[in-house]
C-alpha cells in the first residue's frame, strides 16, 4: 500500500487565528453542502469536533459513511486506520480524506501484517493453525483486517469484542488476538476463561516468548500491542479516588490494563462511557479513564455531574491531536478548488478481504 508523506500547508494556514478558522470551515461546509460528510472520533479536539456532521467512535463513523452514499466527499478527523474502514465500507465513487496523514495509531502499527504470517507460521510448528482462529480489534490497518478475513477471522470493536471471542472459540480451537492485549485479555476474563489458558505473544521473541506447551494448552494468544493513552491509567489512581471521595464511580475502557478494569465499577466502550455519565442522576460523580478530550466534553455537557479525569495527568491522544483546524480548513479549501489532497485509499484486494472480516462481524 502506498505511503502518503503529509504536505507542508505553509504559514497561510497555520497562521490563521482560530474564530477565523472557524468561520472559513464553516464557509466551505455551506459552499460544498450536500457533497461533504465531515466525520469526528470522540477523541478529537473540541476546536474540530463542533464542525462535525456525525460524531461516534471508529466504527460507528465507518458505518456513518456507508450509509451516505449520496456524499461524494468523507472527510474524517480520526486516525489513519479509521480512514482506511471508511474507505472500505463506502462505494468506490466516494472518496475519504484524512486532514493530516500524521495521524496514526500506535497501537495499530504494533502489529504489522509481515509479524503476523511469521507468528502465524511459528504457531504452525506447534498447533493446527486450521483451527486457530485470528480476531483483530477495529483499531488495526487495512492490511491486518485483511489477513484476519483471508484466514476465516473476524473484526472486533470494544463493545463487542467479548461476543466476537465466543464466536470464535465456537468456530476453533484457539483465538489469536490483536493487537490489543488488554482489551483481549479483558474480554477473555469476561466469559470465564482461566488466567492460565490466556497467553500473551510477545514481539520479536521464539514462540512469542512460550514454551510449546503453554502454546498447545492456551485458548486465546494475545498479540503484545496496547493503547498509549490506556496504559497511562494505573491502579492507585483507582485507590485515590476511593479515599478521596467514596461516592466517585470509576469507569474506564476495555483498552486499559486488566488490573484497572478490575477495581473500576464499570468498563466500556467510548459509547457506553457516554451513556453512562449522561443517563445517571443529577449530583452524580464520575472518575473516567479515558481520553481527556472525552473527559472534557462530558464535564461541559453534564454541568449537573461531577466528571473528572481518573488519573491526574493529561491522558492526550496525541496522533489525534494533529487534527487541527488548519489541517482541516486545507483539505476543505483544496476539495472546494476541486483539488485532491490526503485521499485515503485501500486497495481493491486488500478491501474485499478486509470486507470479509468485518462483514462477519456485522452479521453476528
């Protein structure tokens, strides 16, 4: 697949104060109207976030496209990954665009698809990899879904990934999961699979760092990639709040680490956080592990709420921090010139195999 080098946009636009940034993305969104869908993650800044036509998480907004086939431009304020599942999921005359190509996920690029077909010919060594059957959380590439869907796999997202599991264990003997550890490792505990039947494949290592027979013993082999934003959460800032206020629920997403999860009063997805805070009752209180940009726009939206950061640092997406304003109003002004810039495209091989994975998950 080729690599897009992001182009420099010059003073002109970095420049630009923000009220006037502002008023010119809006200007294009009337001048471009019904040709443009401008999509936001919940984790983007509230600067880019308010101009958005549909907002969700990855998934949700891929789906948001799919359903608008009467929109020629998708421009979507997320990471390269969610790019890419727009691309798939829309028609081959709809074009997607990402404001600034920097915009990746980390946790995405730690499972590559070269790492995988070597693990995948290692574990081949050792089991019927005939009925080893590989899951791939939606934070993955193009590529990756594209392996998953070749080799009878599906796509997972954080509200799902615990019925996906079962689906797979009914289809196999054994999962291989990536490329989030926690969030497979989470989902495992969760239908009540033992600690010991859960083994963690770690990069770079002979048989992911097992012996042959912890391999053959395992039912679910987890790939060792993680959220960088996730991971800053940690137990004793669970026990903090505890101490500091004992009214304060804790609830944080299946991507932090399982020693997290288990002290929280809930876990879910960036949907179900949402739904959680903005359902309980005035006066309520709420300690969230999760994206702070997240964070902040529900203590905006729930005045009546006490929201609060779990952990005291500033958990930043910082890849999804490049969607600025600037980036934005660039790919705007160029579509509005009827200039191509920033299309991301998946290949027609690539797509229908990834199509596979994830149509096998929408179907469950």
């Amino acid at each position: 697949m080729e690599v897009l080098k992001q182009a420099d946009i010059g003073e002109a636009y970095l420049g630009t104060e923000p009220e006037e940034l502002h008023r010119r993305i809006i200007a294009r969104k009337e001048e471009l109207a019904d040709r443009l869908l401008l999509l936001c993650h919940h984790y983007q800044q509230e600067a880019v976030f308010r101009h958005a036509d549909a907002t969700g998480d990855s998934l949700k907004l891929a789906r948001i496209a799919a359903e608008n086939r009467d929109r020629d431009y998708i421009v979507f304020c997320g990471v390269h990954f969610m790019a890419e599942s727009a691309d798939i999921l829309t028609t081959s005359e709809q074009q997607v665009f990402l404001p600034d190509l920097r915009a990746g996920c980390p946790m995405a690029d730690m499972a590559t698809r070269p790492e995988v077909e070597w693990a995948w010919r290692e574990l081949a060594e050792h089991i019927d990899v005939d009925r080893l059957v590989p899951v791939t959380y939606v934070n993955s590439s193009a590529a990756i879904k594209a392996l998953v869907g070749e080799k009878g796999g599906s796509v997972c997202t954080s509200s799902n990934a615990e019925k996906v599991l079962q689906w797979a264990l009914s289809c196999g003997e054994r999962v291989f999961f990536f490329p989030d550890e926690h969030l497979g490792r989470n989902s495992a505990a969760a239908i009540g699979l033992a600690d010991e039947t859960v083994i963690l494949w770690r990069r770079g290592q002979p048989l992911g760092g097992n012996t042959s027979e912890q391999v053959r013993n395992a039912k679910v082999i987890l790939w060792d990639g993680y959220c960088t934003v996730h991971m800053q959460f940690q137990p004793q800032h669970v026990e903090a709040w505890r101490q500091r206020d004992p009214a304060v629920r804790v609830i944080v997403h299946p991507e932090c680490r399982r020693e997290v999860v288990k002290l929280a009063d809930q876990y879910g997805s960036t949907e179900m956080i949402i739904k959680a805070v903005s359902e309980s009752p005035a006066g309520s209180k709420w300690a969230v592990g999760t994206e702070i940009n997240l964070v902040r726009r529900l203590q905006d939206r729930h005045p009546d709420k006490e929201v609060h950061s779990l952990s005291p640092f500033q958990c930043l997406c910082s890849t999804m921090y490049r969607i600025k304003p600037a980036y934005l109003l660039w790919v705007l002004d160029n579509l509005a010139a009827g200039k191509v810039v920033n299309r991301i495209t998946v290949d027609s091989e690539t797509a229908a195999l990834a199509r596979l994975a994830l149509d096998r998950m929408l179907t469950m």
